[in-house]
C-alpha cells in the first residue's frame, strides 16, 4: 500500500530532542510506513534544545520559539477573547470552588494557546500545512491534546484530531491538587482519545457523552527481545526508569538492603537518569541503606543498548516500585526479554503483571522488607517455576504488547482516518 499523502502532525513534550519518549522512537518506524510526511512538534522543548534521536525519512521536527513557562500569567490577558469563548475558553466547571484549581485550568489554557499560536506562525505550517487536511496526534493528553484540538477548531481545512492518554495526562491521584485540567475540554472536542490501558480509560469515561471523542484502548508495546530470559543466581536485579520521586527507587533500595542484610549476595543495577544530582543522591542513600550490596548506576542508557542489557546480562528479576504507573514501557521490554517482574500494584501495572504468572504484584504501599520478600520469592523459585515465569512473561509480551502488532494497528487506525479527510470526510 502506497504512503498517505495526507500530512501527520504529531504532537510530542519533547521527542526527538533530548531524552525522554523513547518508546515513542519505536511507533514513529510504523506512522512513517503510513505516511510519506510527519512533523513532529515538541510542546516542552525550547529553542537551543539537542536533537538526540535520528528520525525516520519524511519526518521533520519542528522547535516552537516557546515563551517563559514563569511569565504565563503576563501573557493570559492578550488571549482574554479567546480564554472567554470558542474552542481556547478556560474550562471552569467544577474548579470555581477552588481557586488553586481555577489557576491550574487558566494556566493550562494559556500554555495551549500560546503553543497554538507558536506553532501556525512557523514556516512550515505556513508553506506546508495551511489549507491541507491533515491529522493532529496528540501523543500527551495534555498540552499535546490541548493543541491537536485547537488545530481541529481553527484550522482552514478539515483536521482529525486525536491523543493518546498515559498516565500522568489522566490520573488525578497523581496531579498537583488532585486534579487534571482541561479534561472536559479535551474530551469533547477531539475526535477520538487512545488510552494506553484499562486504567487510563476509566478516567475518561465519564466525560464521554454525546458526540464527545471515541475512546478506544491501544496499547504502548516494544520489540521483540532475544535473549535466553532470566537467571536466578547470582541474583542480579534491574530496574529502569527515570529517578523522579514518584518513582521511588530509594524503596528499592531499601529492599536491596533488606536482602543484603539476610545474607544473600545481591546486585542491582538502575538504568536511567540523567541528572547527576539525582544520581549522586541515589548512591549516596543506596550506599548508607545496603552496603553489602553490590550497586551500579551507570545513568541515562539510550534506549538500544538497554534493550541489549535485558538480554544478555543475566539479570533475574526486574523491579518498579512507582507510586504512580500507566502501563511501564520497561516491564513491557523486561517481559519482552523474559525477564519476571516485581512490581507494586499501581495505576495500570496490573493489567501487564500477573502475580504468579510472570511475576510478583506488591501493594502500593509496600516496605522494602515486603518488597525483598516478593524479590526471593522469584529467585528462589523452584526451577521450574521460575522457567514458568519466564515463559509467562514472554507470552504476556506476545499477545498484549508486541510492538509490530500494536504499533502497526496505531498506524493503520490513523491512516484510515488520513483516507477520511482525503474522501472529504472527517
């Protein structure tokens, strides 16, 4: 099938510069098979930012020339039309019985606006964009989704608008002041929202009345891994994320330290984090909580060459201890690899651990010494059992997060909304 000629635009926060979306880097291979011409529009990086990734051809990215995220407040009066009425209006609804919430809803509709704004005085929209059809892909519902929805309102020839949803762009338990802006908004004026789990959907279901988005699950997913699956000893744990507090390594930590203290030699390596404070800090606990364990932290690993640790370094478990999770894109590629999975009962991590199965389910809540206890009973599995794991896992890859399955489906509902536009339709 030959390549759309309809144009996607796809709304990122900072994919491809810098780090961070690296699963992202994985489904674009899929949209550029669909579509011979993608920009991709960052709405968190700014202007100096460094392309780290290396896209796919006919995609071009695109920086927005973004005004100071401090001064937000100066810049709301010059959009106070469009913060009143049309598709840009602030969402007040049940925010006006809280002034920190009513703040968090004008901010967000100011940040859309002025990324609308950036985003149609560029170049390439101007020359390659205005007066075509094209499709606006929110990979955020947030600022992403914010923004795909003004292109659908005010664009000058029929736009799809649509927008996944994660985790922190839907889950209120995790938001400052317990809410998500936008969301009714949002909602009602994309055509349709992609959850990335079961999880994800459920906070968007109530607002799905009348001729609000289509809301259809679509899984994140990676590739195939090859690799001989886990091995149990020397028990050698990995964990992979980013080292922001809701990620709560230091619990993992704990654990650690809990298994060095029984006596059991223990290694963990944690992959991820770019921040040398953070890191240092890291160590500097992880040092005072398990001395006798054996800990590296090598920092940020592009996305490639952590997929060749899971592989091939012989780990025997992978652990997330987040207090907050839409479905983790690294237990996806532990599973993918064969590795089992500790993990605490957060967000959609249920849907992708099954306790028992391919792993070990902890509480939300749980200590470092429960969280050890789960780590043992994986290790020290019956041979068996832990082969049982192993095979649970790859099957649960196989069937639910496959990467050429998943992503090729992603493509091709875009692509048939790309035919719509070019039928006439929306």
């Amino acid at each position: 099938m030959s390549q759309s000629q309809v144009p996607l635009v796809v709304l990122t926060d900072q994919y491809p510069f810098d780090t961070g979306e690296e699963f992202f880097e994985q489904e674009i291979r899929y949209l550029a098979g669909q579509f011979e011409r993608i920009w991709i529009v960052p709405m968190r990086a700014t202007i100096g930012a460094v392309k780290t990734r290396r896209l796919p051809p006919g995609a071009t990215a695109i920086l927005l020339p973004l005004p100071s995220s401090g001064a937000w407040k100066r810049r709301a009066p010059r959009h106070a039309a469009r913060l009143a009425l049309g598709p840009g209006r602030v969402e007040w609804g049940g925010s006006r019985r809280s002034a920190t919430r009513a703040i968090r809803e004008l901010h967000f509709a100011v940040d859309v606006l002025d990324r609308f704004d950036a985003l149609v005085r560029t170049r390439a929209y101007r020359e390659e964009l205005a007066g075509r059809p094209f499709i606006a892909y929110g990979y955020w519902l947030h600022h992403a989704g914010g923004v795909a929805q003004m292109l659908r309102a005010r664009h000058d020839a029929p736009v799809a608008a649509v927008s996944r949803a994660h985790a922190y762009d839907v889950d209120e338990a995790d938001a400052p002041q317990r809410h998500v802006p936008g969301r009714r908004r949002l909602v009602g004026g994309l055509d349709e929202i992609y959850p990335i789990s079961r999880y994800a959907e459920s906070f968007l279901a109530p607002y799905a009345r009348g001729d609000a988005a289509r809301i259809e699950i679509h899984h994140l997913g990676v590739p195939p891994i090859e690799g001989n699956g886990g091995r149990q000893d020397p028990l050698h744990i990995v964990s992979l994320s980013h080292l922001a507090p809701y990620k709560r390594v230091d619990r993992l930590a704990d654990a650690v330290g809990a298994i060095a203290r029984s006596g059991r030699p223990v290694r963990w390596t944690h992959l991820g984090e770019s921040d040398a404070a953070r890191r240092d800090a890291l160590r500097a606990y992880a040092a005072e909580r398990a001395p006798g364990a054996r800990i590296d932290l090598p920092g940020y690993v592009p996305n490639e060459r952590a997929r060749e640790m899971l592989a091939g370094e012989g780990y025997t478990v992978l652990v997330n201890t987040s207090s907050g999770e839409g479905v983790p894109v690294s237990i996806m590629e532990a599973m993918a690899a064969g590795l089992p999975v500790v993990a605490t009962d957060v967000g959609g991590t249920a849907e992708i651990v099954r306790d028992g199965v391919n792993g070990r389910l902890v509480s939300a809540g749980a200590t470092g010494e429960e969280i050890a206890s789960a780590i043992l009973g994986v290790a020290d599995a019956d041979a068996a059992e832990y082969t049982a794991l192993v095979a649970g896992a790859r099957r649960t890859w196989q069937e639910g997060f496959n990467a050429p399955v998943q992503y090729a489906s992603m493509a091709e509902r875009l692509r048939s909304l790309a035919d719509g536009l070019q039928g006439g339709g929306a």
